[in-house]
C-alpha cells in the first residue's frame, strides 16, 4: 500500500521534469494503473465494489484516456512543450515545496492514522496537478494536468470508498465524464486554430 502511494509521487515529479508530451501521457498511464491497484490494498477485506472500483480505474485512467491523448497528440503533431511559463527546474522546486506543504497539512489532520500516506499523497497529488495546468502552455499538457488533479481527488475518495460504498459507482461514472470533458476541452483548442476539425487541417497543427 504505501509502496503504491509512494509510487504515484514519483509519477507526479516524472511528469513535471519531462518535456515531452508522450512521456507525460505515459507517465499518466502508469499513475492510472498504479491508483487502480489502490482499491485492493487500501482498506483491509477485498469486495467486490473495490474489484469493480478497480476495474473501472485501470479501463479509463491507464487505457482509455492516454490512448485518446496519444492519438490526439499523433493527429496535431505535437511532440514536446516549447516555452512553458515556468522553467522544468522551476516546477520541479515547485513540486517539492507542494510535498512539504502536503505533509504538513497531513500531519494537522486527525482524521486519519499519521503513518497513513493516502492524505498527503492526495494532497500533493492535486497541487502539483495544478502546477502543470498553470505553468504549461500546451492545451494537451493542460489536460494532463487536470488528470492528476482529479487523481489526487480520486485518492480522497478512496478513504470514504468502504465506508460508502456508493460513491465507488459514482467514482467510475465521474471518471468517464471527465474523459468526455477532456475531449471537449481538446476538440474546443484544435477548434480555436482551424475552421473545422477534420484530419486534413488536424496534420496543419504545427509547433510556433
């Protein structure tokens, strides 16, 4: 379990420190299985709503939506972020202040077991996925961003998941909206550049 936990910050400086949008979008992939495995080891007895709830996770996070993001980035011809606001060295010192602050946020909530990593883990979770929505320019690298974000909420989720079970069916059916809300997002910036988004002007897209 906290090797799990442990692993999902290292994806998360993985994502701040690369440039490259494919990276980015493998690096997700590897988070989405990673909180996949979660439901089974967090919580004690195995169900069938943590079976489900895992399932479900590694679908959308780890198949569903870095496939959708690959082929976006494969049609628009985008292979790596140029200038982002801020500089990788930068966010990666961003990030770091996030898990010092993240921790200590943990450490004042009573709420849960102290050596439990889940809270903190969240925490920085969400506020490094913040910093890549902000700090990179790219609408792709933005909608990675938006995915961790929404991680770090999955993992709060996870604390109330066996004591409400229902909210495990409402996590699945929140995670593919967001997928859809994520092609909007991605259909709206293509959209912006072009009068149409058919294939022809998609292979146009080019880096400034």
């Amino acid at each position: 379990m906290q090797l799990l936990l442990l692993l999902v910050v290292v994806t998360d400086f993985a994502v701040l420190g690369t440039s490259r949008l494919s990276a980015c979008i493998r690096w997700m992939a590897v988070q989405g299985a990673i909180l996949g495995l979660l439901p089974l080891a967090y919580g004690g007895a195995i169900t069938a709503h943590a079976y489900g709830l895992a399932a479900g996770t590694i679908l959308v996070k780890a198949v569903l939506l870095p496939w959708f993001l690959k082929w976006a980035i494969r049609e628009a011809a985008i292979r790596r972020e140029v200038e982002p606001r801020v500089g990788y060295m930068a966010s990666m010192l961003f990030g770091a202040a996030a898990l010092g602050a993240a921790f200590g946020i943990a450490s004042t909530t009573r709420a849960f077991p102290r050596h439990d990593l889940i809270v903190p883990v969240a925490l920085v979770t969400v506020m490094i996925g913040l910093v890549v929505l902000i700090t990179r320019t790219k609408a792709i690298t933005q909608v990675v961003g938006y995915i961790m974000l929404e991680n770090g909420v999955y993992l709060f989720g996870l604390t109330l998941s066996r004591r409400v079970p229902f909210l495990v069916e409402v996590g699945v059916l929140l995670d593919v909206f967001v997928g859809i809300f994520i092609m909007g997002i991605v259909v709206f910036h293509i959209n912006r550049e072009f009068d149409s988004i058919s294939a022809a002007n998609l292979s146009e897209l080019r880096e400034a």
